[in-house]
C-alpha cells in the first residue's frame, strides 16, 4: 500500500535514508518526529519507524477517545514498511521485530510518558530473540523489562510490585546484583511478573503484540491528559491542544555484548561551551543504563579521558572507527540545524544508530560562547547570535548566583524583585543589620516593607527579603538600583519584630540565623548556600557590541548616585533616563531636613529646610552632569510618596522637632495630619509643586546653578531635562513650566550664561495618555512611567498587589506579574495612544519609558506587526 498517498495522513515513515517528515513539520510530528525524519533525510543510519502525529491525538480527544477512521490501516502499513526494512516480522517467533515507543510533543515535556522498550516481547517471540542472539540471558532479561515498564506506564499496576519482587527473587537466592542473576533466574522471574499481572489486572500479560503496541499507544496519547502532564503544560505555557505525537521505531540493542554501546553527547560543552565533542558511553547497555547512574559511564574523548584523569577507555579508544563515524555525524548534524545538539546513539554488534538529536540545553555563559564562535565560524549571522541568548538569563552573568549543585531546603516563594542569590544572618531592623556587617559577616534585611528610614540597613545587607510589597514596591526598586538581591512579597513569612523571629508555618527562623535569597526565582532558603560568582568573558562584550549594532532604542540608565551613574557609563549607558531626586534622600544625613521641609506648617519653614536642601541637591546634580560628561540627563523632580517620608518612631519625631525647633507632639500631629489612607493617590507628584512652589523652584535652581558651574568648569555644555512626575492635566504642567521658565531666567541672570534645558513629563495616569495632546503642547518630551500608569489603568496598588497576586496567576487572569511585564493590551494600549496623540501635536516629541518595565525584555521587545 502506498502510505504516501492516503488522505488524511495519520502517520509519517521514516528511516533507510528517507522519510516522509522532515523538520519543518515540528507542529505535526512533534519534536522528537520531525527530528528523527530530518535525520533520516540527511541519510544518517536511524532505526526505521514512524510517527503517529499530534492531529490523531487531536481527533483522539476530539471523538470520545476513538482513533479516526484510517489510523489502523496506515500504521499497519508503516509497520510493514519497517519489518521490510529490517528484515524482521512484528510477532514472528524466529526473527522477531521489537520496537520502541515514544511520546513526542512540540515542546519538550519530561516526565510526560516514559519511553516503553522492547515492545512486542512475548513468550514465544523471547525464544526467537534468544536462539537469535544466541544470548538467552540478554532475551529474558529484556523480557522481564519490557514487563515490568508496560505494566507500570501502559497498564497501571504499580511499579513497585515488580522492584518487591525482584529484591525477594534475588534475597532468595542470596544474590546481590541483577548482574548475578542467570537466564534461568530471570526466565524464572518473567513468570513471576506474569503472575503479579495477572493477581492484579485478573487478566493476563498481553501476548498478542499487536495488543501491546495498541495499548503503548493508547498509553501515550493518553497520558497528555494525565495530572503531571497538565500541570507541566500549565506551568510552561503549553497550549492543552498541542498534543502529543506516538514514535514507533525498531528496537537496536547496545546491549548485545562487547562489540555493542550506547551513549549521549553534545556537540560542543553544554557547561562551557568550548568548541569541544563532550559526552558519555558505556559498553554492553542500554540508554537508561547511561542515565541512571548504575555504572559509571566512560568518557567518549581521549582528550577529556585524560583531563578527567580517568582509566577507563574513551570511545574514541575502544572503537576509533564508530567514533570518527560519529564525529562526522555530529560535525553534519551541527552544521545542519546551526546549533548545538543533544545526540543519543547506539552501537549494535559494531553498527552505529543515531536514535536522537535536538537542541542541547545549555548554561547562560555556554550559550553566550556558543553564540559568538558560531558567529565567528560564519555558522550564523551576528544577529542571530544576539537573538539566541535570552536576554533574562543574562542577568544570571552580571549577578552572584546560587551554585548548582548545592543542595537547599526551600522556606518559601516570594516575587523575584531583584536578580542575584545572596547568604547572611537575619537582622530585621536596618540599625541591627549594620552592626552584623560592621562585624564583618554577610546580612539579610528582613522587613514587612522597606521605607527610606531603611535604607541604612539596606545598604549594608547582602540580600533584601519583605513580605510585603509588589515588584514595584520601595524595596523592589532600590535593592534593584543598588543592584542587591531582592526577595519581596514573601506573604507567608510572618515577622514579630518584638521577638525577633520570623514564621513560614510552623517554622521558625531567628535573628542571627542563616538564610539564602535567591532574587533571580523568588526562593527563600533555610540556612547558607554557597554562591558561584559570576564571571564576565570577552563574549559579554562581543554580543552586546552586536546587539548595538541592531538595536534601535536607545538605553538610559536609571541612576541617582554617582556611583550608579559610573557603573551605568561602564556599561555603556547613553545618559540618565530616570534620576528620582527623592531618593537622593534616602540617606541618613538627609532625611531629615527633607522631613522638616514636609512636615513645616508654614512656608517659612518650609524655605528654612529647603536652604539646606538646595546645597545638597546642587552638588549631586553637578556630580552627575560630571560624570555623564555630555550625555543627556533626565532629572525628575520631587514624587515622594508621603507616607515612605514620613517619621513613624519617637526617636524620629523627636529629631525632626529638634531640627524644626518645634516639639515631638506637634511633629508628631503634623505628621498625623499628613497621613493618607491612599499616598499613592494622594499628596504626591506634581500635586507637590502645585501645593508648594518653592519646593520644585529649589530644585528647578539647584539643577540650573549645577549646569552653569559644570560648564564654566568643564567647558562642556550641559543639557538637563527635568520631568515633572504624576501629571494629569495640561493645565498643571503649564503652571509648573512657567515656574521653572522663571526659575531659569533668574539664574541665567545671575550667572550671566545662557541655559539649555528642556522640560518633558512623565505619563503616569491614564488621563494623561487620554490627553496627551494637551499635554504634548507643552511638554517637549514623555517618559512612560509604566510603573504607576501600571497601578492607575489597573487600579491594582503597586504596593498591596503581592497579597492577591499568586491568585490571579493561578487562575490564568494575569498571565504575568503585570508590575514586572507590561500588559501590552490595557496598558500597551494607552501608551499607543498618548503616543500618538502626542506626537501629532507636537512632531518628533521624544518617547521613553521609565518604569521597571525598561528593563524587561519582554516589555520593550519588537511586536510583530
Ligand atoms: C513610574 O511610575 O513608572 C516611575 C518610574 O515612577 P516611580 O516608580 O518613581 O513612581
Ligand atoms: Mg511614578
């Protein structure tokens, strides 16, 4: 019969130098499939078989369980096709053909549906394999395997009966090892499988193959329905109706006897990603053997051989002609699909079979080397190295991380706010973890929340972890700026500060006890676990060079302090995007005077604090000016949330009422009169320097007396942008520009130099981006300020959003944490539009973003139009 020909084709041949798949039909075939036929194509020696696509498994479900009409007849010819082939009958009792079967999604899926072996076993055809083989151990012994794998995935009896029984056989006859017992003991234990079937299924061990492999079948498409597979696919994204496909492909054995072997290899270092041919081998097994660790596999290369300083022969030794065989396999299959590939193969009596290949997976540095030598080796275009690394693991490259291979017991899971794993003591108030790090040992600030009070503490700990506060939260965003790891929105840890433990359930975890955040999963650990430092190769450079290249966007740092300011030049950073001069304040010298300025009753007062303030601010702006020499600095002016200022201790009241001259109950009223039920809807932003002139006046000075005296010194022109944060309205920003035009005029006049600058706003609401035209009469540039237009379109709190958060991602309602990864329709939808009304009123306005969602690929990624 002509498979070819059928309508609609159900199942795909393949094998003896053709097949009817190839790659491109990964969809169809699933991946293991299309690889198997692609391989087959190139001519390369894979064991004939066929696949039964992931539209039968569709039709499966889609008919009450029922094959659709055609199936049967096209696998029987498949099958026909490989007994021709191999020359071997399905079911004969002389020259039996045994093969295996396989689940194969489009996507990856382990632990979907082990692999069942040796299918079409029974009790006459393990006489054929026998006297065949000449080898009646190895025939009973794959025998008792075949039983033990298809009851336990196709029939559900459960595997343990047939471990129990094994250990029983051996303990009765006083053996240790499987590879003690002989082919009597094992024909003897088949019949004790059979019985275990038949005691526990009332029926017996299928003998008929065609059953068996009806059955392996049924069994595959069925377990894409199973719990663990549903769980895997809703965890991965995998879409439900992807289905699986069915692999059917003659068995080859590397277990034979010594001139047989099996092995896996990767075609360059999947840890390194040297340009090296890396892998194991063992003779006389079968590929689980490699895998699960029984015996110690033996390198496949001399070279790594002796590296390893191992005795065993390397492949490369044993059998030098399958090895080379092999290397100009793996040399075509490399250059082939342009990447590095995961290969298994076996060796039957002295012939090489390749049973797979597909993508090796890889650390972060491998794929980053394996990228650029590709590139270099003319294997792929430079952007296409750029666009094979994901540019999330790369943070893995610039940030501590938690070694591989340590074991760790995990407390609990909160948001993964800033990336990188760090160990210390537990300290829950910022004073306590200054003084463990002043004592020279590593500290974890574990707060509720973080305020600027903390930021002392923050600054000295190894690791951030809070059990409140969204990716966007103070805590979030500071420890990112400070580039120290970050756990927040922990909500199952429980912190009583007056005892000084924190609870997950019943466990308890003390002050001075050790624990480990890893800020790039969210995990919190119990104890220490040690780091791996990250190391940055020459092909960090090389990639982000090329990626300069392609890009489009232009990146600016979000840096307040010099020292962020530095580290983002060295990194290539085209200027400041987002300097937030509250947080110019966090620190201890400071917060004071800014709390006498929002806790003063009176104007006066507030110009009193203000003078202190102005000199401060001037000198930050000309150390930034300074260091981006040239380069354009954004500059926003004061959005404090009120209540992340706002004294809370006595201790704190008392100082601000010593520095205002006033008394600690009247700061402590006034800072009670100030108090919000929403601060971040409340007093803040713009509303500020609505409220208060002279607050945005001071700093609109500081900046502008700060650019004078950087360009007398430096002879350089400097051009700030100052962004006024929170605007609703074109009505606010012409009041507040009018105010720094004035500004401006009068140091010019002072100074007697000309000012460049230029004054833009922040989107933040969603009657902003409503009204961007409006807005854009007067503003010459937009920074999307996503973290807050975030909050407002969803009217989600960027601070609560952690206690309900797990819930919306479980039910599927958010899909992502919407503060990490821009929700591209609601929110992607009024920036598409205050673009566009923005620009149409004023040509060529600027457009950035400065939410956290800059840094999120995913956010700031092309869309395909
Ligand atoms: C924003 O809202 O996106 C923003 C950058 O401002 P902040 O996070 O300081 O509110
Ligand atoms: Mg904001």
């Amino acid at each position: 019969m002509n498979i070819a020909a059928q309508k609609p084709k159900w199942v795909y041949s393949f094998g003896a130098g053709a097949a009817e798949g190839e790659a491109g039909l990964r969809n169809l075939l699933g991946g293991k499939g299309a690889n198997l036929a692609e391989m087959s194509n190139l001519g390369l020696p894979v064991p004939p078989g066929f696949t039964l696509t992931t539209e039968v498994c569709a039709a499966y479900y889609a008919n009450h369980k029922k094959y659709p009409d055609g199936l049967e007849a096209q696998v029987e010819a498949a099958l026909a096709q490989v007994s021709a082939q191999v020359g071997r009958r399905f079911g004969d009792p002389a020259k039996p053909l045994l093969l295996s079967v396989r689940s194969g999604a489009r996507a990856s899926m382990p632990g979907m549906m082990d692999t069942v072996l040796n299918l079409g076993l029974n009790d006459v055809t393990v006489a054929g394999l026998a006297a065949e083989s000449g080898d009646e151990r190895f025939a009973y012994d794959s025998y008792r395997r075949f039983i033990h794998m298809y009851c336990d995935v196709v029939l559900g009896v459960e595997h343990h009966l047939f471990e129990d029984a094994l250990g029983d056989f051996k303990h009765g006859l006083g053996v240790a090892l499987d590879t003690d017992l002989s082919a009597d003991d094992l024909r003897e234990l088949t019949g004790i499988y059979k019985e275990i079937v038949n005691r526990e299924l009332d029926e017996p061990f299928p003998q008929d193959v065609n059953a068996q492999l009806w059955g392996a079948i049924g069994a595959v498409f069925g377990s894409w329905e199973s719990a663990r597979a549903r769980t895997y696919r809703a965890i991965h994204g995998i879409p439900d109706d992807w289905g699986t496909a069915v692999n059917v492909q003659a068995m080859v054995f590397g277990n034979m006897g010594n001139d047989c072997a099996t092995g896996v290899a990767f075609t360059r270092n999947p840890s390194t990603g040297e340009n090296e041919f890396y892998g194991e081998y063992l003779v006389n097994a079968q590929g689980e053997d490699v895998v699960a660790g029984i015996r110690t596999p033996q390198y496949l290369t001399r070279a790594a051989r002796l590296a390893a300083q191992d005795d065993k022969p390397s492949l490369e030794e044993t059998m030098p002609a399958l090895f080379r065989e092999l290397c100009e396999i793996y040399h075509r299959l490399e250059a082939h699909y342009r990447d590095m590939q995961d290969i298994e193969f076996t060796v039957e009596r002295g012939k090489l079979w390749m049973l797979q290949t597909r993508s090796g997976k890889r650390t972060t540095s491998a794929a980053l080397r394996i990228a650029v030598d590709m590139a270099r080796e003319g294997l792929i275009t430079r952007n296409e190295a750029v666009l094979r690394i994901n540019p999330a693991a790369l943070d893995q490259l610039l940030h501590p991380s938690l070694d591989p291979d340590a074991p760790r017991a995990v407390l609990t899971r909160g948001l993964p706010a800033s990336p990188g794993a760090a160990t210390g003591e537990v300290a829950f108030t910022p004073e306590k973890a200054e003084q463990v790090a002043a004592a020279g040992r590593p500290v974890i600030l574990v707060r509720t929340e973080t305020s600027p009070e903390d930021i002392h503490g923050m600054h000295v700990a190894a690791g951030i972890l809070t059990s409140r506060g969204g990716m966007t939260s103070h805590a979030a965003v500071v420890a990112r700026g400070m580039g120290r790891p970050c756990v927040s929105g922990a909500g199952a840890v429980r912190i009583d500060y007056k005892a000084g433990f924190f609870m997950v359930d019943s466990q308890t975890v003390r002050e001075g006890d050790m624990i480990t955040l890893d800020g790039s999963s969210g995990d919190v650990i119990l104890g220490a676990v040690p780091t791996v430092q990250p190391e940055l190769s020459g092909d960090f450079g090389q990639l982000m060079e090329w990626a300069d290249g392609a890009r489009r966007l232009k990146v600016r740092a979000n840096a307040e302090t010099p020292e962020d300011a530095r580290t983002a030049r060295s990194f290539g950073a085209e200027g400041i995007g987002l300097c937030r001069t509250e947080h110019m304040f966090f620190d201890a010298g400071r917060i004071t005077a800014v709390r006498e300025m929002i806790l003063a009753s009176d104007e006066a007062g507030r110009r009193a604090a203000l003078a202190k303030i102005l000199p401060m601010q001037r000198q930050d702006f000309v150390s930034l000016f300074e260091i981006m020499s040239g380069l354009p600095v954004t500059i926003r002016l004061l959005d404090p949330p009120l209540h992340e200022f706002l004294p809370k201790s006595e201790e704190e009241f008392a100082q601000v009422a010593s520095a205002l001259n006033s008394s600690a109950e009247k700061v402590r009223a006034r800072a009670h009169a100030l108090e919000e039920s929403n601060p971040m809807l409340g007093h803040r932003g713009s509303r500020l320097g609505i409220s208060y002139p002279e607050i945005y006046e001071m700093q609109a000075r500081a900046i502008f007396e700060a650019a004078v005296q950087v360009k007398k010194s430096s002879g350089e022109d400097v051009h700030p942008e100052i962004m006024l944060p929170l605007i609703a309205t074109g009505k606010e920003l012409s009041i507040l520009k009018a105010r720094i035009d004035a500004m401006a005029r009068e140091v010019s006049g002072e100074t007697g130099e000309k000012l460049e600058y230029q004054i833009g706003t922040m989107i933040e609401l969603p009657r902003a981006a409503l009204r961007a035209g409006e807005i854009a009469e007067q503003a010459e540039f937009f920074s999307f300020g996503t973290n807050d237009l975030t909050q407002t379109t969803y009217g989600v709190s960027r601070d609560d959003s952690g206690s309900f958060l797990k819930d919306y991602l479980k039910a599927g309602i958010f899909s992502e944490d919407p503060f990490a990864s821009l929700d591209q329709e609601g929110v992607g939808e009024l920036i598409r539009i205050a673009a566009e009304r923005g620009r149409r009123q004023r040509p060529g306005l600027k457009l950035g973003i400065c939410g956290e969602h800059g840094g999120d690929p995913a956010s700031v990624g092309e869309q395909e139009t």
